[in-house]
C-alpha cells in the first residue's frame, strides 16, 4: 500500500526526534521503529538511510526524505504494473517464455534473456517469483 505525503511527513517528524529539519541514521532507526511499532535493525535502517539521503551529507532533509521516497514508490508501483503485465496466466511468477516475449519487444538475445533470469531467479526454479522480480525497484 503507497504511503501519502501527509503519511511520509508525519513519519518525517516522528523521525527528526530534535525537530533540527533533518534525520539522522539513529533517529531514522528510532523513529521508524517507532512509527510502524516493528523492530528495524541497524542493517535495514542504513540500507533506507542511504538510499534517502541524496546528497550523501550523512543527514536527511524533509525535500530528500519526501522526493525520494515518493521517487522509489512511484519506481516500485511501476515494477509491479509490468511484473502484472508480463504474467500473463497470473499464476503470480514469470516462466521463461513469458520474459522472452516481453524481452524479445525490447531486442533482446536469448543469452541476454538466460543472463538476466539467472541473475533474478534467486531460488533456481527458472520462473521469477514478484518477490524475485521487485528486488530490481
């Protein structure tokens, strides 16, 4: 479910625990935590941390924290849309000749097709699970 404006800026001032206008990675940790009442560990909060400060100045402003996180769920909305597309007997995975036909309209080799389902289809079944596929957001 996409998070609104209101929703990220009341999670924004959750996370600026010292209201400065900005976030730290401790005060996004705590602050998400808080927020979503679920344990985050250092490692995922880092990850989040990174891919939020733009700028890479080792703190998060209100304009970073709302463009990029509007950014990637636009990007992530996108990605399921075409996984949806791609399936077309909506079993919930993509077989290998339903990426080919997608791929084949982008011009692409069969050993450019094998490449990318072997680096995506982490568990070796030679379909792509959406789970699989929404790791490329």
């Amino acid at each position: 479910m996409p998070i609104s404006e209101s929703e990220a800026n009341k999670i924004f001032d959750v996370c600026d625990a010292n209201k400065d206008g900005n976030v730290t990675k401790l005060e996004l940790l705590k602050g998400l935590t808080n927020y979503f009442q679920k344990s985050i560990s250092v490692e995922a909060a880092t990850d989040i941390f990174m891919g939020l400060d733009d700028n890479k100045d080792d703190k998060i402003t209100r304009d970073e924290f709302l463009n990029q996180l509007c950014r990637k769920l636009n990007r992530r909305e996108a990605f399921d849309k075409a996984f949806n597309e791609m399936d077309k007997n909506r079993d919930g995975t993509l077989s290998r000749a339903e990426v080919t036909t997608a791929c084949r309209q982008c011009g692409c080799s069969d050993a450019e097709i094998d490449d990318m389902i072997k680096s995506i289809d982490k568990d070796g079944d030679g379909n792509i699970s959406k789970k699989e596929f929404m790791t490329l957001v």
